[in-house]
C-alpha cells in the first residue's frame, strides 16, 4: 500500500479541506497499525496510538519502580484526570463521572439504584446494543417491565413511536446517541425533553459517538451517560464511564455501595455508608488504573484535534465510502439524511463473515454484524483507505 495520502483524486468524492488532509498527515504516524494496515475498524476498538503506549510503560515503570507508594504520590490523582478527560468530552463538570469497567457494569449500577416501585417501565430500542435492554429484561422477576421499541425502517426509531409508549409509569428511557448497526444519530435533547414531560428519566448510550459527534451532555438535558475509551476515544478496553446529571447522584439513595463511592475511604470506617454526594458514588472498587491511564493517550489526541474537527473530517469520509460503496454496487445501510448519518457504515453482505476474514487477509480491517459488513473510518483515515476497501471488498464478491 502506498503511504501517500490520495485526497481528493477522485473527482466524484466529496472535495477534501486542509484541515481534514491535515489531520490524517498530522496523526497517522502516531498509529502504527497504519504501517501495514488499512484500519477501518474503530466503532469496534479504536486504533492503539503511541502516546496510549507511552502511558502505558510508565505505569508499569512506576508500579516496578515505587511499589504501593505510587497509588498514594501519583495514581490517585491521575484517576482525578481520567476522571475529567472523559468528562471533557462531554462537556461535563467535576463530580458528574464516575469510572465503570464496562458500560454492562455502569447500566447496572443505574439498574440497582432507580426505584421501580410507582414506575416499572422501562423503554429501550430495538437497536439500541442488546446488553442495555438484557440489563433490564433481568429483571422481570422484580417487577420491571421493559418495552423493546420497534424501529419501523430498521435504520432509525422516530421521536413519535419513543412519544407513544414513554408514559407517567416510565422510569427511565434508555437508548443510544448512535445506533452500533445503522449509525444514524439519535435527537437525545428532544428524547431528554420527551422523557422529562413524563416524569422519566433518559440514560443516553454513548459509547459509539463519544469521540466522533459532539455531544454537550448539560446541554442535552441527559441523566446518564454512558461511554469509555474502547472506540472513538482511542483508549482500549477496560476502562468505561458513567455521567450523572449533577444533582442527581443525591437523589438516588438506592444501590451497591463501595469504598470508593464513600466521600472518605481512606477513614476505614465500617460504620458510616453515607454515599459520596456525586457520581463517584457509582464507583465500585478500585479502578482498573493500567486501562485508565492508556486511555489518557487517546483521549489527548481526541482533545488535541477537538470533537468539532474530527466530526467534519469523519463526514467527509463517511460520505465518500458511501458513495463509493454504491458506485460499486452495494448497499450501504444508512439513513438518508447525511446530517444525520456517522462514521459507521454497514454494507449489506449476504456471507459478512466470509468476506470480513477475506479482507483481513488482504490487509484491510473492518468487522461484520448479522447480515453486514460494517466499516468505520475515523480521522486518522485517508479516502485512499476507502478506495483500496471498497476495491478489495468488490473483489471478494467476485471470487465468492
Ligand atoms: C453501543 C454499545 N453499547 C455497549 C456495548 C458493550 O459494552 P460493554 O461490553 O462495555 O458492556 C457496545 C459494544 O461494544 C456498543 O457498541
């Protein structure tokens, strides 16, 4: 492959701007898997950067070289920054995040801590990620009756069916910025404003447009939020985060309790299980602070470039792929207003599987979800990485 970045070859391809050109020839070197890759895979993980490396050996190089000492002189406070990158990205304020391992373990926590009493309901989407609803379908035998909502087109699910079944027994409505399979955006201010009017609360999946679409989470009027460094953020596996609404957490009496989620753990105090009055405490046991500090790399690359940048970039290119894919006979499966498509593309695929190992083994990285073949671009990615995708996946078809 050659490394020389072709923008804007193709006459028919959205025209490139400096400052997107810029972005791949200013941060793919710091990704090595472009070396001998073509990477476009990131709503799966996001590529491993170098800066991700480097915090990572100096973790290790401080736990060989201080022992314990380096929780109490340097890791604590470098959970405190974590803590506030992620919350930067969402534009949320000190005290509203809390660190989760996974965005299982932090709907659980919200799970745990609602009370379904008066409100059983609870109100999901049919292609919202299936771990969402499982949180909620578990648990029938306490009563919570969860509705699984419909999409009418299977690429979206419109304000008017969320309208129609959000009622005054609500508790809580819970769905994704973007959809994992369509990738279209979902209007979460309208949903929060929906939800509200009827007295529930709205918990926002992020964790597929944190890092590639704006989000404002105050703004939004959201409760929760839940996101973490897997994807868009750059940060691997291990470390996820949950936003509560500030004021919020206080509310909330209910639900596991930990030593981190106390305001003074370090007191020892067996006695005195008053939460923390912020989101940390949802925190449950210490954080797994190896994972935390690689995602630092990542979400300082993600800061660097800005939310804004990255998205106008990743429209670019999302628009070329799908051009692209159609010119060459597929069928991307996306909504029709590009304002409200993101950089996940799925491609009908009739043997997705298939042609997802065929590509890997022509160096092209991507993944596949029943009946699709799904590509990711993110700004770290060139329209010559669409180009020599859709050739390679063209060319699979035809030897199949
Ligand atoms: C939108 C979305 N939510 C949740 C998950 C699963 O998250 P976790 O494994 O951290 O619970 C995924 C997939 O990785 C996802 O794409």
């Amino acid at each position: 492959m050659s490394s020389s970045l072709m923008e804007g070859k193709d006459k028919s391809a959205p025209e490139a701007t400096a400052t997107s050109v810029d972005l791949a020839a200013r941060y793919r070197a710091e990704f090595p898997i472009f070396e001998n890759r073509i990477y476009l895979n990131s709503n799966s993980l996001g590529a491993l950067g170098r800066r991700s490396l480097e915090a990572r050996r100096r973790f290790e190089r401080e736990w060989i070289e201080r022992g314990a000492s380096a929780w109490y002189d340097l890791w604590l406070d470098r959970l405190d920054e974590v803590r506030a990158a992620f919350g930067r990205t969402i534009g949320a304020p000190r005290g509203s995040i809390a660190l989760v391992p996974s965005i299982s373990a932090g709907l659980t926590m919200v799970a745990d801590a609602l009370d379904f009493g008066e409100r059983p309901r609870v109100v999901v989407g049919e292609l919202d990620f299936p771990t969402v609803a499982y949180q909620f379908l578990g648990r029938r035998d306490r009563g919570v009756e969860t509705v699984v909502l419909p999409s009418p087109d299977g690429l979206e699910i419109p304000l008017e069916a969320w309208e129609e079944v959000v009622d005054d027994r609500t508790a809580l409505v819970a769905t994704s910025h973007v959809f994992f399979t369509t990738g279209a955006i979902q209007d979460v201010a309208a949903l929060a404003r929906l939800a509200h009017d009827r007295g529930a609360l709205l918990l926002v999946d992020a964790y597929q447009s944190n890092g590639q679409v704006p989000i404002d989470a105050r703004a939004m009027g959201v409760d929760f939020l839940l996101s973490g460094g897997l994807k868009w953020l750059l940060g691997g596996p291990g470390i996820a985060y949950l936003y509560a609404r500030p004021g919020l957490s206080e509310r909330l009496a209910g639900g596991p309790l930990s030593w981190f989620g106390v305001p003074e753990p370090f007191a020892f105090d067996p006695r005195d299980a008053t939460p923390r009055s912020d989101a940390r405490r949802f925190e449950l046991g210490t954080p797994a602070a190896g994972a935390a500090f690689t995602a630092l790399g990542g979400l300082e690359v993600i800061e660097e470039i800005g939310i804004p940048a990255i998205r106008a970039r990743n429209a670019l290119l999302t628009e070329d792929l799908i051009s692209r894919l159609r010119r060459a006979g597929f069928h991307p499966r996306v909504v029709a207003d590009p304002e409200r498509r993101s950089a996940i593309v799925p491609v009908h695929h009739s043997r997705p599987e298939a042609a997802v190992d065929q590509l890997a083994r022509n160096g092209v990285i991507v993944d596949h979800r029943p009946g699709l073949v799904r590509f990711s671009p993110h700004f770290y990615n060139t329209i010559e990485d669409n180009m020599l995708a859709v050739e390679r996946l063209a060319q699979v078809r035809e030897t199949s």
